[in-house]
C-alpha cells in the first residue's frame, strides 16, 4: 500500500487522543510532566509542547484567514 503523504515529509505523525498531527520529534522520548527548573534555562513543560504547536498554528490561521479582523491581535495563551 502507498503511503498516504509525499515522499521525504519531515517530523513523524503522531496521534493524541483522535488527534492526528505531524511532529518534529517523537513525543514518546521527551518525557512527561514539568522538566526541572535549571540556572539560567528556559522552563517549559515538554508534554505540553505538541498542545503549543496546535496554539500557534491554529491563531496563525485565524489570522491569516482574517477571521479576527484587520487591527491589532493580542493573544493570552494559558499554556
């Protein structure tokens, strides 16, 4: 059987819930929960990363569909 996307696509797909979406990494090897805080590091929750990605790309979407109008777009992510 073919597969279903162009040769040579990069990430790997990965599903979350009924959620099919193309990562960069495999999230099975990041981790789950907080990282640890370091000096001088940026904190970031590593399981949430793919939740961020979907974020992004979906008011990057919005904004390019001019579904928010034409002024200025202030966006409060709770991530």
């Amino acid at each position: 059987m073919e597969s279903p996307e162009p040769e040579g696509w990069p990430g790997v797909l990965h599903r979350e819930g009924r959620t099919l979406c193309r990562l960069a990494v495999d999230p099975a090897g990041a981790g789950s929960g907080p990282a640890a805080k370091g000096e001088g590091a940026i904190f970031h929750n590593p399981a949430m990363a793919g939740s961020r990605t979907r974020s992004v790309l979906l008011m990057q979407h919005a904004i390019e569909a001019g579904l928010l109008g034409d002024s200025t777009v202030y966006a409060l992510d709770g991530l």
